[in-house]
C-alpha cells in the first residue's frame, strides 16, 4: 500500500508533457489552443465581441436583428445545410462570413466555384511559411514548424469568379505560387472570407514570434473595428469535452481525491468483495410430469386398442376449447355454430363441417380405426393453427 502512493507521488512530481490536441478552444491555454486569440480579440472590439456558443442557425434566428462579421475557426468546419443557408442569408443583406479551417464545408466550396488541395512542403522540413499580400503586412512572414503540409484555395474559373481577392498564400521554395491560403469573395451585399490556416489563431502560433503576432493581428484587420464580430464556439474542437472532469484533472487537490477514492473502491471490490461472497446453490426448475402422464395413457389406450376413447378426449378437448377460448356454446351443433367458429379461427367452413361431421360419425360408431384418430388429430389442429 505504502509503495502505491510512493508510485502515485513519483508520477506527480514528473514533468507534464505538453498537449499538442488540436483544440481551438477559448479556453485552453495548452498550445493549439485560442485563449489568447480570444483575448487579445476582447481587447480590441471590447462590447463589439459576442461570444456565439449555438448554431448559426439557432444564433441568427434568435437574433435576427444582428449586423457584423460572423467568425468561424477550427482544424474542420461543416456548417450544415441549414446551417450554410442562414449564414449565406445572413451575409448575403451585407454582413461578413470569416472562415478559417483546413477542411470547409463542401457546399460552401461549390456555392463559389472553390476547390481545396493539399499543399506539401517540398523540403519535408516540417515547416511552412504563409503570408499577407497586403502591401503593409507583406514584410510578416508567418511559419508554422509543427507542420509540413496545409491546404490551398484553387479558382475553378477566373472568369466566372472575378469577385475573388486574393489576401494571402503559402510561400514557396520554386515552382508556381498560386497557393493562396486566404481569399475573399463578394456574397450579394457583403463578403465571405475564406483562410485555410487556423493554426494562426493558437497559443502557439501568436507567441512563437513577432511576424506570426502581426500576421495574426492582420488577419483581424480585415474584419474591421465597425460592427460587431460573433466569435463561433460552437465549432471547436476542445469545446466538446466535458468541463467538470477537465475542471477536476487541473486541480490538483479534486485530482488526488479522485485518485483516492477510485483506490479505495479498488480496494474495497479485491478484498473485501471478495471475503464476503458466498456460492450461489444451483436450483434446478420443477420438472413438468403433465406430458409423461398424457403419452402414458395415450400408450395403454393404444395398447388396448381403445381406439374411440382416445377420440372422444380428443373431442372432449376440442369441445372445452371451443367453449373456453372461442367463448361459444357448444350445446347446438348446427351451421350457426360453424360460421362463428369460422369467423375466430379464420378457418374455412368446409374444414369444419368435415370436422362436425367425422365427430358425428366417431360419436354412432363403435369400431374406430386409428386412421380415423389421426384424421380427427390433423383437422383439430388446423383449427387450432389458425387462431
């Protein structure tokens, strides 16, 4: 026991590795993170920033008077039918859509005659450079080195898509640079801008170096200081996870209490559990003798030729069933008796007269052969299967 929490406190002291998950959340501060993003976002539009925790959808129809820029940022954003349709709506009256990912909804790419490819460094350095075309932003080349490869905007017609700027690209070691990795197109009265590299909104990215901070700030210089800017939440990764077990592991105190409680129920099943148990006796059902009595008599009638007694239970037996489970009077046998069997058996009345009739012929005679006993047998279960 002394030796388990020796174990346990060893564990603690060791050096936390860092978590590289992709989260993209508010509110994590490990490095793909986007607490500072968020933050420094605050800082710059103050009351102007809206924190959006629901659907577009949900959001623009509650809130169908808003006006500004609409900002989406994860690894992967698939907005939905509905979801792409009240935004296109929304944008469409003359507000802004921002999307950053590396993966965006198909729908959307077609609505604008967009393609996204996959960009690979050509070094295999794990390491790519993007940057802002604007003449003043130019000079910032941000690097991401936790990556080789990332995803680049194709134009399927220039002609059809003159609306198009182009804002930013990959920069390349040779070869052609038409890898742009941030572009706007006009949407009726407003602006849809597309960006494939949301590492620059992380924790990582804007702390890493001046040029990666000014290419971040520059990406927020488009959407502008004006209007209101509607910062999705809804759509990062990290903000799926639960918030009390991730509230309970960054505390050190709820997390060696957990620890503790989940060793003494440990404890608890292996020692205690098991002192306590008892074997279980084995109780065999009663056995059903009612089928061994009936194949006896059955065998001692058949033995003795008695064969008329084994078909007058037999009618008997029909006889209650009619009476108790068809709930009908067996006192007349007629037609009318025939017609209602027939009706809550769905049996065909032909069937049953056959039956009435070889039950009359058993009933007069006095020498009953066995394949009369079957016969009657076979027609008492049809009636009996169609019920």
């Amino acid at each position: 026991m002394l030796l388990f929490f020796v174990l346990l406190v060893v564990s603690e002291s060791r050096q936390k590795k860092i978590n590289w998950f992709p989260s993209y959340s508010v509110r994590h501060k490990i490095p793909f993170g986007t607490y500072i993003a968020y933050h420094e976002a605050q800082n710059l539009w103050k009351k102007n920033l809206v924190s959006v925790s629901k659907s577009p959808y949900v959001f623009l129809k509650e809130n169908d008077k808003a006006n500004g820029t609409y900002l989406i940022y994860n690894q992967s954003v698939s907005l939905g039918e509905t979801n792409l349709k009240a935004l296109l709506n929304w944008v469409d009256k003359g507000n802004h859509l921002f999307i950053s990912a590396q993966s965006i909804d198909q729908s959307l790419l077609d609505s604008l005659q967009l393609e996204m490819n996959l960009f690979i460094n050509d070094n295999f350095d794990k390491k790519i450079e993007f940057v802002l075309l604007h003449k003043l932003l130019k000079k910032d080349t941000a690097v991401n080195d936790k990556a080789s490869k990332g995803f680049y905007f194709k134009i399927i017609n220039d002609s059809i898509n003159s609306s198009f700027d182009v804002l930013g690209k990959f920069v390349k070691k040779k070869g052609e640079d038409k890898w742009y990795n941030f572009i706007s197109a006009d949407w009726g009265k407003g602006k849809i801008f597309l960006h494939s590299t949301p590492y620059a909104f992380t924790n990582y990215s804007i702390l890493k170096n001046k040029h990666n901070k000014r290419y971040f700030e520059g990406l927020l210089g488009y959407i502008g200081l004006q209007k209101k800017v509607y910062w999705d939440v809804h759509y990062q990764t990290g903000e799926n996870k639960s918030y009390i077990f991730e509230y309970i592991l960054k505390n050190p105190a709820f997390l060696w209490a957990y620890r503790l409680a989940f060793v003494s129920l440990l404890l608890y099943v292996l020692f205690e559990g098991k002192r306590k148990q008892r074997p279980i006796p084995v109780k065999n059902p009663p056995k059903n003798e009612t089928l061994i009595f009936t194949k006896t008599v059955a065998d001692m009638y058949i033995q003795y030729g008695e064969n008329k007694k084994i078909a007058l239970i037999h009618i008997k037996h029909f006889m209650d069933y009619v009476r108790n489970k068809l709930h009908l009077d067996t006192r007349r046998w007629d037609d009318k008796l025939i017609k209602k069997i027939a009706e809550k058996t769905k049996t065909d009345e032909k069937t049953l007269k056959e039956l009435f009739e070889l039950i009359d012929e058993i009933n007069v005679s006095t020498d009953i052969k066995p394949a009369v006993v079957l016969k009657l047998d076979e027609l008492i279960e049809k009636v009996k299967e169609t019920n």
